[in-house]
C-alpha cells in the first residue's frame, strides 16, 4: 500500500506536535511493509531523501503564514496522484480542505485532527471561517478520521455525526 503523508513541516527533527505524532508513526508503518511517503515542507528541512524507511520528498511551500499549509497541501495531493498513491493521509483541520481533492484523483484519504486550530488566537476572523471549513470538509469527505484524542473525537461527533472517529494519541511512545 502506498500511502502519502501531508499537513506536516516535515520529519525528522522538526518541532511541533504533529511533527512528531509523524516522526513516531510512520517508520513504524514502514517497518510494517508499508510504503510510506512523508511530503516535507523544503524551507523547514535539510536535504535527505530516506528516514527510518519512509520516504522524505520536498515540496516548495510560500512563507506566509496564512498560505504556506494549504499550497503545500495543494501540490503534495497533485503529487501523490501523479505517484498513484492508495491513501493520502492528512493531518490538521487547513489541509483537510483538500480531500476532495484526493478523492477526485482516486486515493482513499484519512485526516487526522489534532485540535481545533481555529480557536488560537495567531488567526484572524477570514482564516478561522477557512479553518473551520477544513475541519467540516475533512469530516465530511475523508474515508477514515482519526482524532488525537477522545475529546477532539466527541466534538467531531456531536458537530458532524461521525461516530467512527478512530483516537489514536499524539506521539505516544509505548512504555
């Protein structure tokens, strides 16, 4: 199965939650068989094409804060179609904008929620509407849903009526 991983930065090294969750998730799909592809944001990276078995291809991103996740997004879905990947899998509410996208061009897609991104402060009225748009598209559309937590997945549920939200916790390392 070859499954495409979008809405990060990038991995490895890179800060930020979802950074991590995709930095401990996907060698371990890789380990499973599973060709993965993580699509990186080229300005937070260094050059590397290999990590832990999953693929690292870097996309050109635009340095504007209220850009710079849903271009990427944009040419890592074209990409991943271009590639015929089985499964795109994007993380965060923006990025979800996408799946309808990733569906035309025939990939199952999973969205994972991280939070509830149009709530910090950093966005202004236009791009919270936008936000909030992505979190209902992703919901609606995807094919599978996972939230970081319980509490993201009961808000997706009593929002949208997606009772099959699958929690998967951010970045947990087994004991």
């Amino acid at each position: 199965m070859k499954i495409y991983v979008l809405g990060t930065r990038g991995i490895p090294y890179v800060a930020g939650g979802v950074e991590t969750h995709c930095e401990r998730l996907y060698p371990r799909l890789a380990a499973m068989g599973m060709d993965v592809t993580v699509v990186r944001r080229r300005c937070y990276v260094a050059p590397r094409n290999e990590y832990r078995g999953v693929r690292l291809i870097d996309v050109y991103a635009p340095r504007i804060k209220s850009l710079e996740a849903i271009c990427h997004t944009l040419l890592g879905v074209v990409k991943a179609g271009i590639d015929r990947a089985d499964v795109v899998h994007l993380h965060a509410v923006g990025p979800s904008l996408l799946v309808p996208l990733a569906r035309l061009l025939g990939m199952k897609v999973v969205v994972t929620n991280h939070g509830h991104d149009y709530e910090r402060e950093k966005w202004g009225r236009a791009a919270r509407a936008v936000l909030r748009m992505g979190e209902r598209v992703g919901v609606r559309f995807a094919n599978e849903v996972i939230a970081i937590s319980q509490p993201i997945a009961d808000v997706l549920e009593s929002k949208y009526g997606r009772g099959d939200v699958t929690v998967i916790p951010n970045g947990v390392e087994p004991a």
